[in-house]
C-alpha cells in the first residue's frame, strides 16, 4: 500500500480502503497568517457526545489568530499540524456515541474544534431558527458565551449601569444586547464611525481614548456599577476608578488584571446556555450581530489578518459551502 502526504495533511492510502477525505485549513508552525495551508485530511469523527457537521461557514474570533500566532503557547500549546476555528454553522452529517436530539440533517450552529474545513466536530450545538442565515449564526457562539460570563461575573439588577470598553466587536455588540435585554443602562466605547453601530444595539456610545473616566461621568454621572473590558486596551486603571472598586471590573483580554484585583474571565463555562439565549432573543428580534467580513475557506489568511486589525463593527466568518 503505497503511503501518500499532502504537504502537512495527515498520511493517507491510495488503496480501495481509503477513508474519506476533506480540506481543512491547517498549520505546522507557530507564524503570520501566512502559515495557514489549505491541506487535505481524512473526515474527523465525532467522539462520545460529539456530531459531525458539513460546515456552511466558521467564525473567526481573536483566539484563533493568537494561538496561530504562538501567543498563547504557554497556556494553549499547539499540537502540529494544527487546524484552527472553534465556532461554525452547518448540516449535521454524523452523531457520536451518547449523542440525543439532534439527527443527521439538522442545520444547527455551536462551538468545537478545527472548524475552519468542509467539516469539523462540534462539542456543543443548538438548531438554527429558520431565518437565522448559516453565515450570522456562526458568528454567534464565542461572542455570546463570552457576553453571558461577563454579566454573570458581576451581580446586577436593573437599572444599574455599566461600562463596555469596546462595545463594537463581537464580544461587545453581544453584551450590550444581553445586558439591555436584563434592564441595565450600557455606556459602549468605541471608534466615532461606529458609534451609530453601537447606538442601534442599546447602548449610550463614547470614544475611547484620553480622557476617558471624564467622558464617561459626563454620560453616567450616577456612576458605574460594574465594567468590563473587552479591547484589552490597558485602561484597567481607569475602569477601577470609575467603578470604585477592582472585582466590579471583568477583562478578558488584559493579563495584568490578576495583580490589580480585577477579575480574569478566559474559560468558558455554558456554550448550550448561550446558544440557548441567542436563539431566544434573535427570535424575539432582540439580537444581531451582522456578519462585517465574508472570506472563503481558501481566504482564511486573510481572514485572521483581518481579525487581527480589528475595528470592524460585527463578525468575521469564513463561508465554505
Ligand atoms: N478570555 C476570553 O474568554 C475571550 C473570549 C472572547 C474574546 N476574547 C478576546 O477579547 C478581545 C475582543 O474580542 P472581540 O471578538 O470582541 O474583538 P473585536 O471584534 O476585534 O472587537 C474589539 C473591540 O475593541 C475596540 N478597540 C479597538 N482598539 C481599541 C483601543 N485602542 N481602545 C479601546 N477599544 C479598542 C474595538 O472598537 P472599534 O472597532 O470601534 O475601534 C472593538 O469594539 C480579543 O482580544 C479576543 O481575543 C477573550
């Protein structure tokens, strides 16, 4: 039986026994957006409580670039060849063991692994509402997830205020919708050419920047409850005078929040809760977060580079078929 490699795919045979095959994009080092490959592999399947979908489209989040980019390789190391994508869409084509209440066929949207390929293993995944696109819905889980852990951080009733450092990304435009939806008053920084972004979503928008606690108290002079940064824009110090105090502040995206007191949040905890709530309030027409940029599996490079600059108002997704 004669042994055949794509570039860095996983070795496979030419004989009759082959197993199925798909692409996927994959990387073998740590490295710019330029290390990703488009490589052949065989079709994962699903372990116990897994499925299988044909993915329709991944979302791209900021995890996937900087664990390409070795970022996050004293937490995360990379097992190469890697593939890369946690979030996707798609028709459901195989159940693992244990699996109940989904079936082959099934449009459905979740969070898993390698999912930027024709086909990736989901580990948590709810049906699509009819007139939810494959495109949006991928876009939805990390951002949602992400949303609800922060507001579940602190402890809030209605009426009270918070500060969204960064309220036009994914992450913030899901936290401004869940926290409106909960009675809160949101403040939302953001560049000025997606203030109206960020306005459309509930919530009060600045620019962030110098000045910021002073801009801030002009709009909440009742002053902030609790504030969650989610830019990782080194303004920790700022967010601790505004609400008086470090555990009413939530980062995910600043490592020196530990030594300030401030609350770290980087595991996530309830994906089938999130997803539950996305499709409560997207049905309820309460929550959007448009897809911004649209790349094809083959663009997934220039995918990630564009996750990486940033200062787009929704998600990035990667459609496939
Ligand atoms: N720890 C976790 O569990 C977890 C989970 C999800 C995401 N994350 C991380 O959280 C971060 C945000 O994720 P995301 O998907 O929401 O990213 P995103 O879509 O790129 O959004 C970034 C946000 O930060 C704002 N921003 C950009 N530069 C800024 C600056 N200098 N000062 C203040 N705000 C600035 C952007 O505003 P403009 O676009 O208007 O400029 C935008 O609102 C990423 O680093 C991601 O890796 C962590």
């Amino acid at each position: 039986m004669r042994q055949v490699s794509t570039e860095y795919g996983d070795s496979h045979t030419t004989s009759q026994e082959a197993t199925a095959r798909m692409k996927a994009i994959q990387f073998k080092e740590y490295g710019g957006p330029e290390v990703l490959r488009l490589v052949d592999v065989e079709l994962p399947e699903p372990g116990e409580g897994e499925i299988r979908i044909e993915v329709s489209a991944a979302g791209i989040n900021g995890v996937d670039y900087k664990i390409r980019a070795g970022y996050l390789a004293d937490f995360m190391p990379t097992v190469f060849p890697s593939g890369t994508g946690i979030d996707a869409s798609g028709v459901v084509s195989s159940l693992g063991p244990g699996v109940q209440g989904i079936s082959v066929g099934d449009r459905v949207f979740g969070n898993g692994r390698n999912t930027v390929a024709e086909s990736a293993i989901l580990t948590s995944w709810a049906q699509i509402p009819d007139d939810l696109s494959f495109e949006e819905a991928a876009g939805y889980p990390v951002a949602v997830e992400t949303a609800r852990r922060l507001l579940n951080a602190v402890n809030l009733t209605a009426g009270q205020t918070i500060l969204v450092s960064g309220a036009s990304g994914g992450v913030g435009s899901a936290v401004v919708q869940l926290a409106t939806q909960r009675g809160l008053n949101v403040i939302g920084t953001a560049s000025a050419p997606n203030h109206p972004y960020v306005r459309d979503r509930g919530a009060t928008a600045i620019t962030y920047g110098e000045d910021l606690v002073d801009r801030v108290r002009a709009v909440a002079p009742e002053g902030i409850d609790a504030a969650f940064d989610i830019a990782g824009s080194g303004v920790l110090k700022e967010l601790i005078e505004l609400t008086g105090d470090p555990s009413r502040v939530v980062t995910i995206a600043d490592f020196s929040g530990a030594e300030l007191g401030v609350q770290m949040s980087t595991s996530s905890t309830d994906f089938p809760g999130a997803l539950a709530e996305a499709i409560e309030l997207f049905s309820a027409g309460k929550f959007s977060i448009p897809v911004a940029r649209e790349f094809t599996l083959e663009q997934a490079a220039q995918a990630h580079e564009s996750c990486a600059m940033g200062h787009i108002a929704g998600r990035i997704v990667a459609s496939v078929r």
